[in-house]
C-alpha cells in the first residue's frame, strides 16, 4: 500500500511539473511559523510576539516594534517530512525572521517631537529543500537531477498606530524567489510582494470595574477583537528556463476575525502581566488566479469571492475559499495551549486539509515578576535581563486528514529571542 502510495504521489508530481508550475512556489502557501500553526494558521493577535509571523501578515510588524527592539525567530531544527520517492530520503523546511523595532517613544526621543507611528523593519528567509526529482530529458527518457530546492528570501516594513484603546499595524514585504528541480528546464526566479494590515481594540474596565485586592494588587478584565487582512505573492508572472510560457504567482487573499478575553494585573514597580487569555478565530482565504484563463486575465481582484459577514460573523461555508479556525489559551504569559483546524481542499497549489496541536513556553511572564522586586530591577546585568530580554519556544504537530498526505505527523519547532522595550 505504501508503495502504491508513493508511485501515485510520484506521478503526480512529474506532471504536475510538466504541465505547469503548479508545485512550484507551493512553499510561498506554506504556514512558516509553528507558534501561528498552532492556531490553524491564524496571525490577528497585536501581543503575538512572533517574528515569524510577519512573513505572511506584515501588518504585524508595528505591533512588534512597539513592544521590542530585536525579535529574532528561527527553526532550532529543520521541519523534516516524508518523501514519496523512497523510504529514507526526506524534505526539509527551513525558515527564520529577524525584525528590527522603533517604538514611538524611541523614535520621540530620537527626533525630539513627538511621533503617533512606531516602525518596524525585517528580514525573512525560508527554504524547502528536496533529494533529487525524475523529470525528462529532451529524449523523453526520465533521468533523476540533482537536489532541488525552493526558497525566497526578503525584506519588509511595517508601521503601527496606536490610538486611545485602537491599535493599526499595516505592512509592506518584497522577496525574491527561486525555484531549482535539479534541471535546466525547471528553473526560474521572481519577486513577490505581500502587503497586510492588522485592526485590534484592547477594551479593559470596559464591562467591568477593575478588581482590587488590597493597595498594591489591581486586575483588569479585558476583551480584545481582531480583524487582519492580507494580499499575499502580488507580482508579474514568471517562466521556466528558456520557456516562453509565463506562470501566474499563486496570489491569495485572507480575512481573519478573532476574538481575545481575559485578566490582566498591574504589577508593583510599573507594567502589567496577562494573568490569562484565551483566544479563539476564524479566518477565510481565496485564491486569486484562475488558471483555466489565459495570460492577463488570470487574476481576479481581492475580495471577490469573501463575504465578511457571511463567511466569518455566520460562518457560513463557502466550498471554494479555504477555512481555518484557531484557538488559543494563555497563562500568566508562560504557557500556553493551541488548537487549529486547516480546510483548503480546492486550491491547485496545495490542496489540505488538516488539524493542528501546539504549545509554547514563555520566559516574560516570570521575568515580569522578578522586575516587579526594586532590589532585582535595578541590580546590574541581572536587572537588564528581567526587565529587556526574553526567550520563547513553540511546538506544533500537524495531524492530515487525507491518508496519501506526506506531511502527516509533521512537527514544526521555533525559537524566539526578544530584546523588549
């Protein structure tokens, strides 16, 4: 069976490599940071603090440069999945983040008047690297390449607003793409741009009045709701080798709808802990190229085929748009728990449909507290680790609802490094 398996798999991918570009830039769909797979993929949360996930919304990048100086994010390991060809060889996924941030009260005193926008700059990379591929030769005659790879590589700027109880982060991302099948015939190269932005109000005391526990403890109730929004892989098409046939990038669109409630604490000595949150949301996707359509005519235009209201407010199911739904439970900023849930089934480049479990462990939450002790906050190298520097580590399985799927079992690690305002 398992062999079958492969052949059929096997098959399908020669043709799909003869036919068109269809595999190609299939990683460009792939979810590139396992703290956001967790949650299905969903990327709204403004106190996200992963720098992996402005690869794919770089709206999130104000956000992250309010709240941190460097965010570092990175695969510890690369993602290793099976391989339909053999029983040893595998492919591996690799991809890593490095943001910059300029806080508004950073930029204040560096300019001397006072700033409403923080900005944040990055650079990304992944790469999704595979033993060597069959494909034919000028003969006809299949021969096997050399190791193949996919990967792209960029650069992006975000800005975020922060007005009263309302938060704006938009963002601009460029990269540069290659895809290598270990032929001649079968390389090619590209940019692409994505651009996104992220909506979220932080409402605290809003139902409720604060809870005091004696003079020095104060708790907040909080609900917090998301709208996110991105255009992803926007750009000309591109062509294999010497070909003059062009390809259409696989341009997407996504809107995301979440929903954050929980309790914070004021801590003595200034700032605030999450004590606990859960969130839970729902995003739907298109695909934005119409393949059956000549060149020039392949794309349509961004949100033609999403009903806000009735694709994420009734949840009503739209059998051409991909579905994902996330959950999320955090506490005291130190652990936390997620659930998602992928539908895309209809997409020609990656077609999926899976489930996802994660976790995560935080250093922040215990760092804020050894900040809140005078003596701590202000005792040297000890003092500028508790309250700038934090470490985070994320793990999620991925769980494929269709037999054949070679990315069944999956896990996905992740390492953040943050220097905090």
């Amino acid at each position: 069976m398992k062999r079958t398996v492969r052949l059929s798999a096997a098959l399908f991918l020669l043709t799909l490599l003869m036919s068109s570009a269809v595999l190609a830039q299939s990683h460009l769909l792939f979810e590139p940071s396992p703290q956001a797979l967790g949650r299905g993929g969903l990327y709204t949360s403004a106190w996200s603090d992963d720098p992996l996930a402005a690869m794919i919304n770089p709206g999130m990048l104000g956000f992250l440069a309010e709240r941190n100086r460097v965010a570092v994010g990175f695969y510890p390991h690369r993602t290793t999945s099976s391989w339909p060809f053999s029983n040893e060889e595998a492919f591996n996924y690799f991809a890593c983040a490095v943001n910059v941030g300029f806080s508004r009260g950073a930029l204040q005193k560096l300019f001397k008047q006072r700033t409403p926008v923080s900005i944040g700059l990055s650079y990304h990379e992944m790469r999704l690297s595979f033993p060597p591929i069959p494909y034919m030769d000028e003969n006809g005659h299949l021969i096997t390449g050399s190791d193949s790879y996919e990967d792209a590589r960029g650069i992006s700027i975000g800005g975020g607003v922060h007005w009263k109880s309302v938060q704006l982060g938009f963002g601009w991302s460029n990269r540069y793409v290659r895809s290598d099948f270990g032929s001649p015939q079968y390389k090619a190269d590209w940019f692409t741009n994505d651009v996104g932005f992220v909506l979220q109000s932080s409402m605290e005391d809003l139902f409720w009045r604060p809870i005091q526990y004696g003079k020095s403890v104060s708790l907040h109730p909080f609900i917090r709701p998301s709208l996110a929004y991105a255009v992803s892989n926007l750009g000309p098409s591109y062509r294999w080798g010497e070909s003059t046939h062009r390809n259409p990038q696989p341009r997407t669109d996504a809107l995301t709808l979440a929903l954050a409630v929980g309790l914070t604490a004021d801590l003595s000595g200034g700032g605030t802990l999450q004590l606990v949150s859960v969130e839970a949301g729902e995003q739907v996707g298109d695909l934005l190229v119409d393949l059956g359509k000549g060149e020039g005519d392949w794309y349509r235009h961004p949100l033609t085929d999403i009903q806000p209201f009735n694709d994420l407010v009734l949840g009503k199911y739209h059998r051409d748009l991909s579905h994902r739904k996330g959950f999320e439970l955090a506490l005291c900023e130190t652990m936390y728990l997620r659930w998602g849930s992928v539908e895309d089934e209809h997409n020609p480049w990656l077609s999926q449909r899976y489930n996802t479990t994660g976790w995560g462990v935080r250093a922040v939450g215990l760092l804020k507290l050894l900040a809140a002790d005078s003596h701590i906050r202000s005792s040297g190298v000890t003092g500028f680790v508790v309250r700038h520097l934090d470490l985070q580590y994320d793990y999620t399985t991925r769980n494929d609802s269709h037999a054949e799927s070679t990315l069944d079992g999956t896990t996905y690690q992740q390492l953040v490094l943050l220097w905090r305002y």
